[in-house]
C-alpha cells in the first residue's frame, strides 16, 4: 500500500490531478482485491483508511472517503461477530472504529449531512474506547456543527461541557488533524461567515497538541462570544 500512498503524494506535489486519480483508482482495486484474497483483518482496515484519506485530500472526493470509510467499518464490524467482550482484539476493533467515525463527524461538518452526524455522535457515545481525549475532540466538532448551524444556545452548552472535561484533565495531548476543516473554512470568502469562521479556527487551534494555559483561555474567549450571540 505504501508505494500508492509515495506514488500519490508525488503527483500531488507535481500538481498531475489526472494521475493522482489513477492512482487513487488503483488503490481502490487493491483494497477490494487484498481483502476479498485474505479477508477480514487490520491491515485490510488500514488500507481502506489510507484510501479514503486520500480521496478526501487529493481530489475531495467525500463521497469515494465516505466509501472507502464504510467499507472499513464494515470489516471491523464483521471481525467484532467472532470476539469474546471484552478481549484484547476486542478493545483494539473500538478504537480503530473510533478513530474512523471521528474522522467522518469532521467530512459530514463539510457536506452538511447533519442527520449522518447525529448518527455517527451517537454510535461513539456507545463506543467504549472512547477516552476523554476523544470526548473532547467529539464535543469540540458537536460545537462547531453547530456554530455553522448559528445554532449559538445549544453550541454555548456544548462548549461548556468541553471546557468542564478539558479543564479536569491532568494532561491533553492531540493528535487529531484538522486539515480537511481548516482548508474548508479557507474557501469560504464570505462576509457573512468571517466571525463564525475565525471562532472555529480558534476553537481548532485550541486543541491543536498540549494543553496550555493560552489554549484554555482562548477556549474561554470562544464561550464568552457566544454568549454575547445569545444575548
């Protein structure tokens, strides 16, 4: 898979889009071909997860991620049917399912697909493997949903349990990326959105890494902004 994935970033960096979807489209028949050969397994899921990532980042193509996602989903579901609750491989299937649909809450922000995001949100409120880390990253795309909406009440209360989990934690480290938001936000020109969008960047910045004092002031900045919304 590898190679796909350097093949791909090169012709990224030489701007051929044509051969990138060549690419992509060869990736794609080779996930279908290394699973339907050795079946479910992790490696079969990370395969789909690099496909999808790169449909979304080379030629965002939300529908082929959303795709390639499901398909991913769909193996750990079925490699979930054969463990006893509670095992090893078990825990290891949640997370990787976690770390998925997380990704899907933040493509179905772009698309607008909000009924998707209500059942997404509620399948990881499910998911046991769903540290507080993750919590906050969840609850911080639940706000930005619904900042865009201008749905400012419900997004105040959102934000308010973000900062209650964030602030009670000894320690936040993030590894999540917020790329595909960032560069949406980027493409919106609009008058009309430049608060709500410099709101989201800082919300985003916020729990970008370490937490730091900076940080939680800036996430208290955001929640004094919607409360002047509301009021």
């Amino acid at each position: 898979m590898s190679p796909y994935s350097i093949l791909v970033r090169i012709a990224n960096k030489r701007s051929e889009k044509e051969k990138m979807s060549q690419l992509l489209l060869c990736m794609k028949e080779f996930c279908q071909y290394y699973h339907s050969k050795y079946g479910n397994s992790f490696s079969a899921v990370s395969d789909f997860r690099i496909l999808g990532a790169g449909m979304w980042m080379y030629l965002n193509d939300i529908e082929e991620y959303f795709w390639a996602s499901s398909e991913a989903k769909r193996i750990l579901d079925d490699m979930t049917k054969n463990e006893a609750a509670g095992s090893y491989k078990e825990m290891r299937i949640n997370w990787y399912k976690a770390r998925i649909e997380i990704d899907e809450l933040e493509a179905c922000i772009i698309i607008q697909d909000y009924s998707k995001f209500q059942n997404i949100l509620e399948s990881l409120m499910k998911n046991p493997q769903v540290n507080e880390n993750y919590h906050v990253v969840i609850l911080a795309l639940n706000s930005i949903r619904l900042i865009i909406k201008k749905d400012f009440y419900e997004a105040k209360k959102v934000l308010k349990n973000l900062l209650v989990r964030y602030e009670q934690l000894p320690e936040f480290v993030s590894s999540y990326i917020w790329d595909g938001l960032h560069a949406w936000i980027d493409k919106d020109e609009s008058h009309e959105m430049k608060a709500v969008n410099n709101q989201i960047k800082n919300l985003m910045d916020a729990l970008d890494g370490k937490k730091t004092p900076e940080k939680s002031a800036k996430l208290h900045s955001i929640l004094e902004w919607l409360n002047k919304q509301v009021n």
